[in-house]
C-alpha cells in the first residue's frame, strides 16, 4: 500500500518552504526515520515527519516525488526529539527543516545506506575489540568522600521534582555532584521489554539510561571529560562517554552521535550543540556553568541551549511518566534537569526564588579553606602611568617566592587595541568595519577582530609619513611584556626568575598549544598566567593564590544591561581559581585595580555575596521592564548601506501595524548596532519588548509571514539578510 509521508529536509532559513513537503513511499514509514528523497536535482536527507495513508489534500499523486531510499541501519529518532525540534523552530523562529537538519551530524547527509551500514559495524567490531560492558561497579574507588554539603544536596536532588538550580561556590565540589547524579541514573535498572499478552511476542526492549553533561567550551575543560571518562568507562565500556562539540572532525560527530542514537553510549559531555543529540534513554541534563553566555547561538537559530534544556527534559519527563509498567523505583520515570553555578544568571535566579526551579546551595568550599579576600586597588593613588600598581606586583613577588601561582586577567587580545599617530589624525581603523585593528607585536601586524583584515604594521604614519606612530591602551601582550620586566627581580624559591606567561585567543590558535599550555600551569613551570576570560573559566589549578583583574572599569558603566552581571560573574569565576588548595585558601587574593573602588558592585563582591548582588540587579531590571521581567526580540538586518537595514527594519515595523498582536509589544526604533559595519555590512537592529513571554510568541508568530514579505519590499532593496533574535542576550 502506498503511503504519503511527509518529509523535512533542510531548507534555507528564510525561504517559504519551511514545513514538511509531501513524497510518495511503497511503504508505510516510521515517524523520525531518516530518509534520502530527491529535493530539485538534488537528493538529499530528510526526517520523516508524518505518514498519512491517504494523499493530502490537493496533492496530485500522479506527480508526487517517490521517498529514494530509507536509512534501515537506523532506529527512527524519537517523537520527544521531533517534539524538540519542532518548540525550537517555533520559539526561535525558523524554518522546521533548517533546525531538524542542522541538529544532525553533517556527514549523515552523505551516506546512503551502505556506506552507513559499513561504519555501524565498523563501530560493532572496535567495540568488540574494546572489550564493552562487562558490567561492574562504576570506578567509585576514584570517587571522594562525600562531603555533608554534597551528600545534602545529592538526597534534594533525588527527591527535587521542579529543574534543579546547583549554587554552589567555586570549589565546592559541583563536578562530583554531576558525577554521582550521572551514576544514579546509570544504574536505574531499565525496565524489562513488554511481552504482548495475546501473542506472547517480546516488544521492543526501553533503551538504557543516559546523561547529557553540557558545558561552555569543552577544550578548556579537559578535566571534566578526563573525570567523566576515569570515572565510568571501567563499568561501562570505552564507548560509554562521548563528546559533541564543533571542534571535532565530521567523523568524529558523526560517530559519537551514532554512538548516543543507539544508544551505546550512555553519556554526552557536550557543548550547547549537544542539547539536540538524539537520545532515547535521556534521564539528566546537566548544564554546567549556567550563566554562560556561550549556550546563547548568535547565528543560524539564534537558541539557548539552557532554556532548550529545561524543555527538553520536561518533555523527556512527561513521555516516561506516561509510560505503562514503568519502574517503581523513585526518580526512574523522569528526566531531571540541574543546572550548575556560582554566578547563576540571573533569569535561572528569579525562577528560583519565584519556586519554579528548586535552589540547592553549596557555600562552602571542599576542604573548608576560605574564598579569597577582595582586594581593591584605588588607581588614584598609584604612581602616573602606572599600569600595574606597585603593591600588587610586590604581592605577587611574594608568591612567586612561596612557589605559589599568579592569574592576571585582562579581557582585550593582542598588544593595544589601537595605535595612532601622534603628529595626524591616523589611526589604525579597519577599512572594512567600524573599529580598530588591534596592534599584536609578536608578528608586528594590524588584525581587525571583527573581520580578520590583516596587515603588516607600517613603518610610519600612512597618512603623514611620521615615522613615530605608537600603540594606544593595552592588551595581554604588553602586560605580559610589562611584567616579564616588572617582575625580573623577584625569584622563585630555586632562584630562577619568574616564569610569565599568556594563554588567550590567540596563544591557543593551534591545536594542541591550549593542552600545553594548561599542562604547563598545572605542573607549576609557570609563575604568572596573563590572559582573556578564557582563564577564568572553570579551571582546577591547584596553586593559585592570587588573581588580579587589572583593567575592567569599562564594563561598570556600558550601556549594555547585562554589562555588571556579566562583570560580577567574570571576576567571581576569576577569584575562584585562587585558592582551592584548601591550604592554600587562607592567604588567597582577588585584586582588582579601578578609579571607582566605591562602585556598590564591589562592595558585594567583596562579600562573596551573589544573592545581595542579584537581588538588586533584580530590582532594577523590574522598574525597568527588562528580563526576567519583560521579554525580548530582535530584529537584525544587514544591508550594503546602513539606510537599506533602517528601511527594511521600518518597512517591517509599518507592515505590523495591522497585525493583530500589535497593541501586546513595543516596537523601538530601529537603530545602528553598536559595531555598525562589519566586513562593509551595515548592520541595525529594531527591539521588540512584550510583557509576556506569550504575548511576544504570538506577535512573532504572526510577524513572520510580513517580514518575508517585507523582504521584497522596494526599500528593502540592497538588505543582504535578517534574523529575529529570541530573548537576545546583548541588546
Ligand atoms: P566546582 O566545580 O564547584 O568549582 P570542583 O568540582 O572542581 O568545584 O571541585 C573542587 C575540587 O575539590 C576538585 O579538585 C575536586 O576533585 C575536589 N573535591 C570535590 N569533592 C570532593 C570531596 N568530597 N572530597 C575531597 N575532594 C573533593
Ligand atoms: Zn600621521
Ligand atoms: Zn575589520
């Protein structure tokens, strides 16, 4: 009998064809089975959404396009999958086939069936090889002790039914709370196949229990992984822990995600590409860090890992409560969700104390040792000119004297951010953008951070031929320059000269350097470490015990709202490298060098006090109407001229006027981004404020249909693209 299915293949993000089109098939399809169907000249991959035995309406049989192939190595992916796909589509507004086929790994858009088959069984026979599941006890002999605070929280957490906020200090020990939360579910017995009782035939055996583990960036992590690996593969096979993330090769994704489809593995440590692994068994989502900003996208489908998290494992939770003859055992029939931080943000904040999501804290830091004591350095009192005051680098001499390591954190790349000539008006703008080519001295050129435009740097002024032109402010290079010099005369306790060295961007460019160079910080080689955000995040040196943030004054007054949350979580996740040695902690320093010591952000942060510090950004995002409290929507446009972005983002702005969920949102007016033009695009961007989440949802939903008209709009002419941005995370 032949069937109708209907099919979502990739289509591009704006194009009118975004639901599901209509093939023909000899036989009746699975939903989620992955199917290669021809799509113009092309044949290409696609899920199959729906499959009706009739012919929809107003298809003509006689012309409908046969399904080419069905991938039958593969189990279909799950309704719950499909279920997620199709909320991101709708919630981040984009098309259902350009988020389905992007949540799959690349390479299975070029496999036909044999090829596919080959590499199952290829994976069957290393397994094989390996040695897989000979089902012992996971590798608790590694695991510690746990303290009070962490057995505490491990029995809330089993018998918490709402998502799970971990706000637990730097140090606390929140990686082995995922790891025994992980364990917990590995070890839920998956209940026994249904035997049909008219037929006695065995149904299809539930796959086994699985864990997601997200994580900001996983190379800087290499830790997490090593822990999870140590900790799970002895009992459940080498298989048992795969990673996702976009630094693997397409092979690579391909097999981890063959390995979590299947269902082998039974955790994924993953990047917030990892929310759309297809996994059938999935009991616990971990995000880790969840304040992160990286689990926002800001292309393609502009979503939030996070959010997408907490629906997920709603969905999971309501499939397995649904489920007949599931397992008594408490905590076996849902899929929990726990997000993790000392700095959450402050949207997860406000659902915690709304009651939406249940808070578990951890204050106290494993070993009992003390989070360090803030140091501000008041800059008008150090000498002019000074870029580093003259009593933090005497206490850091100190250190290096005891062996102990320093952290100097300096959020800008590269030499200075501009240089300019002093004779003219020169400076080193981009050509192609509105900003500056940063100055890095090691290979003496001018690099634009926005497009990449590279030059030598010039001899003298190209505009005046002075040949005097010098850098302006300053970034990692020079400090690590200035106090490779400022520190020459302090000495380890062998006697050397301090060791200074950097790690950011683009000291971690090739693969294989961020490895070394963590490794050099463990194995204490190192004495000073300069660097981005990129050391501050989530790192478990041992030595450190002190950390200086010598230049962050700019993001006490940006125009961004976000700007002191972020800033507050920058150098909380920064003080917290230093210190966790337990006896190290005691005489452990955050210092942070400013003009404005009586900032109230400090005040708090001298505290350690993250609920004061939430509690009045809270307020002030209330009066104002900001979230959490209001809700968020951009609409971007790139043009070739900044007018052309302006008219497109008005055009869309007047085409809503009729629209019948107008009156529910405020349209701003459409305005230059902050970095106008990039690579010579012009970009703007219009905001869309609603009261409610619902209300934003509805106006979008009807939005949609004008701004693919307005595109064709004669003002719109010359616009290269626009996105709608769902709860933006920079406004
Ligand atoms: P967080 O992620 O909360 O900052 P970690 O999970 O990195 O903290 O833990 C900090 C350190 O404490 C790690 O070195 C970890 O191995 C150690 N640790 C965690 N729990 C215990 C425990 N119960 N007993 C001893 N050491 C522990
Ligand atoms: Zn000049
Ligand atoms: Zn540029």
């Amino acid at each position: 009998m032949d069937c109708w299915p209907s099919i979502v293949v990739a289509t591009p993000a704006h194009s009118a064809v975004g639901g599901p089109l209509s093939y023909r098939s000899e036989r009746l399809l699975a939903v989620g089975s992955l199917v290669r169907v021809p799509l113009g000249s092309r044949e290409v991959l696609g899920v199959v959404w729906d499959c009706p035995t009739v012919p929809p309406a107003g298809l003509d049989p006689a012309k409908a396009k046969w399904v080419a192939a069905v991938l039958d190595g593969l189990p279909p992916l799950n309704t719950r999958w499909l279920q997620l796909v199709r909320f991101a589509a709708q919630y981040y507004q984009r098309s259902l086939g350009e988020v389905a086929l992007a949540a799959l790994p690349p390479q299975l858009r070029e496999l036909d069936n044999t090829q596919l088959a080959r590499r199952l069984k290829r994976r069957a026979k290393a397994l094989a090889a390996s040695g897989v599941a000979a089902a012992g006890d996971p590798a608790t002999a590694l695991a510690h002790t746990l303290s009070d605070e962490q057995s505490e929280t491990l029995q809330a957490l089993a018998a918490a039914t709402a998502p799970v906020l971990l706000f637990g200090a730097t140090g606390s020990g929140k990686t082995e709370i995922y790891l025994r939360a992980t364990q917990q579910v590995l070890e839920i017995a998956a209940p026994a196949a249904q035997v049909d009782a008219e037929t006695g035939e065995i149904g299809q055996a539930p796959p086994a229990t699985q864990v997601l583990v997200m994580v900001p960036e996983i190379n800087l992590t290499p830790q997490l992984e090593a822990r999870f690996r140590e900790r799970f593969e002895p009992a459940f096979g080498a298989d048992a822990v795969v990673c996702l993330h976009s630094g693997m090769t397409p092979a690579q994704r391909l097999a981890s995600w063959l390995a979590a489809h299947t269902g082998q593995a039974r955790i994924v440590l993953g990047t917030r590409m990892a929310i759309f692994a297809s996994l059938p068994g999935l009991r616990l989502i971990v995000v880790d860090e969840e304040h992160d900003p990286s689990y926002k996208s800001q292309e393609g489908a502009r979503y939030s890992a996070r959010d997408l998290a907490v629906y997920r494992a709603q969905l999971e939770s309501k499939a397995l409560a649904a489920l007949p003859g599931h397992p008594a055992e408490p905590g076996a029939a849902r899929c929990q969700v726990l997000l993790g931080s000392a700095t959450p943000s402050l949207e997860s904040w406000h659902a915690a104390e709304q009651g939406r999501y249940q808070r578990l804290a951890m204050p106290s830091r494993i070993g009992g040792g003390a989070l360090p004591r803030l140091r501000l350095v008041d800059m008008h009192h150090q000498p002019k000119g000074a870029v580093l005051a003259p009593p933090l680098l005497a206490a850091m001499a100190e250190r290096i004297a005891r062996s102990e390591q320093c952290l100097v954190l300096l959020n800008r790349r590269g030499y200075a951010p501009v240089l300019a000539c002093h004779a003219c008006d020169w400076k080193s703008s981009c050509p192609h953008c509105s900003a500056y080519r940063v100055f890095h001295k090691l290979d003496r050129t001018l690099r634009c951070h926005h497009c990449g435009f590279t030059e030598r740097v010039p001899r003298a002024c190209p505009d005046c031929g002075n040949v005097d032109i010098a850098p302006v402010g300053r970034g990692t290079e020079q400090i690590e320059e200035q106090l490779t010099a400022l520190l020459a005369d302090a000495r380890r306790p062998d006697g050397g000269p301090p060791r200074v060295a950097r790690m950011d961007a683009d000291s971690t460019r090739l693969k294989g350097s961020l490895e070394v160079q963590l490794a050099t910080m463990h194995s204490g080689e190192v004495d000073v470490l300069v660097g981005t955000q990129m050391i501050a995040k989530g790192h478990d040196f041992r030595r450190i015990t002190l950390v200086a943030s010598v230049n962050a004054d700019a993001a006490l007054f940006a125009s961004d709202y976000r700007a002191p949350e972020r800033l507050f979580a920058l150098l909380m996740q920064a003080a917290g490298r230093a210190g966790r040695a337990a006896e190290h902690s005691a005489g452990s320093e955050m210092w942070v060098q400013t003009w404005y010591p009586q900032h109230p952000l400090f005040t708090q942060l001298q505290r350690h006090d993250f609920p004061a510090f939430a509690a009045e950004q809270l307020v002030e995002r209330e009066d104002a109407g900001m979230p959490p409290f209001g809700h968020q929507a951009l609409l971007r446009a790139d043009a070739r001229t900044q007018d052309a972005a302006r008219a497109f983002l008005n055009a869309a702005a007047q085409a809503a006027a009729e629209l019948p969920h107008r009156a529910d949102v405020t349209l701003y007016p459409a305005v230059p981004l902050t970095i106008q033009r990039v690579a010579n695009v012009e970009r703007a961007q219009m905001l869309v404020e609603a009261e409610s989440r619902g209300a934003l949802q509805r106006f979008l939903a009807a939005w949609q249909p004008v701004l693919h008209a307005t595109r064709s709009h004669p003002d719109a002419r010359g616009l290269l693209r626009w996105a709608v941005d769902v709860d933006p995370l920079a406004i």
